[in-house]
C-alpha cells in the first residue's frame, strides 16, 4: 500500500512539472517535500520523486530567470527610449535657445526693428546697397527730457511701426541710434526711394501722434535720402551723404526730406 501511495504522489509531481510554475509555498509542494526525505534512504521510488522534484525546482528557476532577463531587457529599451526623447528635447532646446538669442542680437529690444548687429551682418554679405533713407523725429530730445523715457519709448515704437508697415522686398530698417532710424535698399529704384519718405511722412501725419513741445503739438520727423544707382559709394560713404542731408532738413524747418542730386536725374 504504501508503495501505490509513492507512485500515486510521483504522478501528481510530473504533472505539477509539465504544468505551470507551482508555488513552493503551498501544502502539496510542502507534503511533496516531506515524503521525498522520509523515503529516499528507503525506497529507490523515492529516488525517482527526488529527481522529479529537483526537475520541478530547476525549471522554476529557468522560468524566473528568463522572467528576470526580460525584464531587464524591457527596462534597458525604455531607457534607451527615454535618453534618445531627451537628447531630442535636449538638441530642440539647443535650437531654440540659439533662434531666440540670435533672433534678440539682430533686433533691437524695444522697437522690434532691425539692429545695428544685424546691419553689420547684411554689409559683410551684400554691400550693394542703392538707397539710404535716415529719419530723424524732430525735437524728440525736448520731449524726452519734458515728459520722460517712458514717454518718449512709446513715441520711438509708434514711428517704429509706421516705418515698419511701409517696407517692401529687399528693404530694411534698423534703430540706429537714439531717435534716429536707418532704412536701406538694395533695389536700384529711385521712384521707390521718393514713394517711400512720402508714404512715411503721410502715415505719421495721419497718426496723428500727441507730441506736445514748445514749438509744435504734433509729431512729425525729418528724412534725408540718399540714391546710388551703381554703388560707386562704401557704406561709411553714403551714411556720411545721407547724414548731411537730414541735417540740411532739420536745419531749413524739419518735417521734410532732401534727396540727394543724383536720385532727382535717375527719376522716371
């Protein structure tokens, strides 16, 4: 009898062994246990059951350890997966810390116009420029000085936007300095140079921008125009042209621009 009921738990022990993963825990692995040290010195049935057990024991262990692997292996992916989304978002902030510090050295910070930085950049690329327009807004230094900077910053973004809205294709503006505005061309039209400073000086009146100083209660600004069809002239050249003749239009009563001789002969 009690070998029948040996071989009857050497049965259920193969067939826990051909099933799933068995839970060493349990009551019947325990009983497995327990008969397999009782009778192993005694009954060479008992060998068998020992080695079916030690069978069930090392296949639980390679099924934990392919468990195991990959796990490990799903973990390494997703670590992969996240190191290569953040070198991404790594490389993307890069690029837009460089567009946004770029984009802050080329224009000028309370305008939004281009910078002197940025015309340094044009001159070194294309130094054929055909037209120079240099704008100055008259008595803004008594204004500034009567009403203060924040005062003044608001009218030096009015005339900013105004002259913005005025420029077509190959033409640029830049802040140059204080209450002074550089616009250049690179088109060799001097009917464009002419239609430009009238349609500056139009939007401005039209604005009709509050500008309450001792001579005047409305803004206005005056321009000197600077035409070089075949770009005989440096940079530095034409700037000094041009620079003259907005002072020759300041000094006959401003709210007007001079044009250089040689843009009247080109004008068809």
């Amino acid at each position: 009898m009690k070998e029948i009921h040996i071989y009857t738990f050497i049965d259920q022990l193969e067939l826990l062994c051909l099933g799933d993963i068995v839970d060493t825990q349990s009551e019947q692995f325990k009983l497995l246990e327990y008969h397999i040290k009782r009778l192993q010195s005694q009954d060479t049935v008992a060998l068998k059951f020992a080695q079916a057990l030690r069978f069930h024991r090392n296949y639980e262990q390679s099924i934990s350890t392919w468990q195991r692997q990959r796990e490990i292996a799903h973990v390494q992916k997703i670590h992969k997966q996240f190191e290569a989304t953040t070198q991404q978002a790594k490389i993307q902030t890069l690029s837009e810390t460089k567009d946004a510090l770029n984009n802050q050295y080329q224009h000028d910070a309370l305008t939004g116009l281009y910078s002197r930085n940025y015309l340094n950049q044009l001159l070194a690329k294309n130094k054929e420029i055909h037209g120079y327009i240099l704008i100055d807004i008259d008595h803004f230094k008594l204004y500034n000085d009567t009403f203060g900077h924040i005062q003044g910053d608001h009218i030096l973004k009015q005339v900013s936007e105004i002259i913005q809205q005025t420029l077509l294709h190959n033409e640029y503006a830049f802040r140059f300095g204080g209450e002074e505005f550089l616009i250049i061309c690179f088109h060799p039209i001097a009917n464009r140079l002419i239609q430009l400073t009238h349609e500056i000086h139009d939007l401005i009146q039209r604005a009709d921008i509050p500008f309450h100083t001792i001579s005047k209660q409305k803004l206005t600004v005056s321009m000197g125009c600077f035409f070089d069809k075949t770009t005989q002239y440096s940079f530095e050249e034409a700037f000094t042209s041009v620079d003259k003749l907005l002072y020759k239009a300041k000094s006959i009563g401003r709210n007007t621009t001079i044009f250089n001789d040689q843009l009247h002969s080109n004008i068809q």
